[in-house]
C-alpha cells in the first residue's frame, strides 16, 4: 500500500494518540471505555509511524503531497541530470538563453 499520511498528519495523529492515552489512562474510569481509547491511540501511532491509512486510502485521501519524480542522478545533485516537461537538460536551455541575448 502506498504512502497516504504526510508529515504534517502523522505529527496530528502522533499527537491525538498521545492524549487519548493520556485520557485513557488518567480521566476514564470506566475499563471497556479505556481499552477502547487505547485501541483508537493505538492505531492513530501506527498510521502516523507507517504513514498509510487503510481510510484514507479507501476515501481516496492523500496528505503527503505531490510526488516529485527524481533519478538516481538527480537526487545525487547532479544538474545535468534534471529535465523539464519537454525533456529538455535545464543546462542547454540556459546555454540557448544566453546565446539569444548575446546575438
């Protein structure tokens, strides 16, 4: 299953199972309405630390953003590498731009 909680979610999710054990633990007396909070904290970390939710996925939901393509050699730094839409090296096109404004 593809990534589908981004960066900013998972922090939420981390931070609602947090106090839903906190809840949970400290306020609810109630046994059966204690496991039930830790179950919901519980599958709140796990979404957050895998970033996937089954939910999400099914409603069709996507927080991590676009997806960036990237090849081995661009993600290594390599200027060359990275194309525009039309294909074309960022290094040629900056070398046909500055052979227009000096003609």
């Amino acid at each position: 299953m593809e990534k589908n909680v981004g960066t900013h979610e998972g922090h939420v999710r981390t931070i609602a199972a947090a106090v839903l054990v906190l809840i949970a633990f400290f306020v609810i007396t109630n046994p059966y309405i204690r496991i039930t909070l830790a179950l919901i904290a519980g599958v709140l970390a796990v979404t957050a630390f895998v970033h996937t939710c089954p939910i999400n996925h099914m409603i069709g939901r996507n927080t991590c953003g676009p997806v960036k393509a990237t090849s081995g050699s661009a993600a290594s730094g390599d200027a060359d590498a990275v194309h525009d839409a039309e294909g074309q090296d960022d290094s040629a096109k900056i070398s046909e731009e500055s052979r227009e404004s000096t003609s």
